[in-house]
C-alpha cells in the first residue's frame, strides 16, 4: 500500500509544480488510458481463453494465466498470499 501513497504524492507534487510554474500536464488524454488498458487486458485473451477452453472456470483461468497481476499489477497485501502459496509448494 506504500507505494501507491508514494505514487500519489509525488503525482501531487508534480502537479503543483506545474500549476506554480503555469505548465500545462503532459499526461495523455483519457481515451489513450483507456487504450492502454485494452492493451494490457488484450494480453491475457488467449491465455485465459486457452483455460476457458479446457473448461476451468473463469476465475480460475485468470489466476491460471496470472491475469490479474499483469493486467493491475501487484495489489496491496498480495505479496503475502503470494508468498504463502509459494512455501506451500515447497
């Protein structure tokens, strides 16, 4: 969860950079955000599809295919069941 404070406060601090100095955000508009995110959930189609296709239920084939990670990354308290599924295999 620190990272994600961390993330939004430097993105503060930039922005009232910008604002002091009167420099208009470089960010992309919202419908290059929202192409992005097609991309990432693009990625995963055929993997899960690949799952679907083997009869896994949904749910199951997106942790199969570590669809869920890739497409929002490492979420907050994650790493720990991670972490716990690992050593459990071990």
């Amino acid at each position: 969860m620190k990272i994600y404070l961390f993330s939004l406060a430097a993105g503060l601090l930039v922005g009232v950079i910008y604002s002091l100095i009167n420099v208009r955000s470089p960010a992309p508009p919202l419908v290059a955000l929202v192409g992005l995110l097609g991309i990432l959930v693009g990625e995963q189609v055929i993997p899960v599809g690949k799952q679907l296709l083997k009869g896994t239920a949904f749910s199951t084939a997106c942790n199969k295919a570590d669809a869920v990670d890739h497409v929002l990354g490492q979420l907050p308290g994650r790493q720990a069941e991670k972490k716990a599924e690992q050593e459990e295999k071990a």
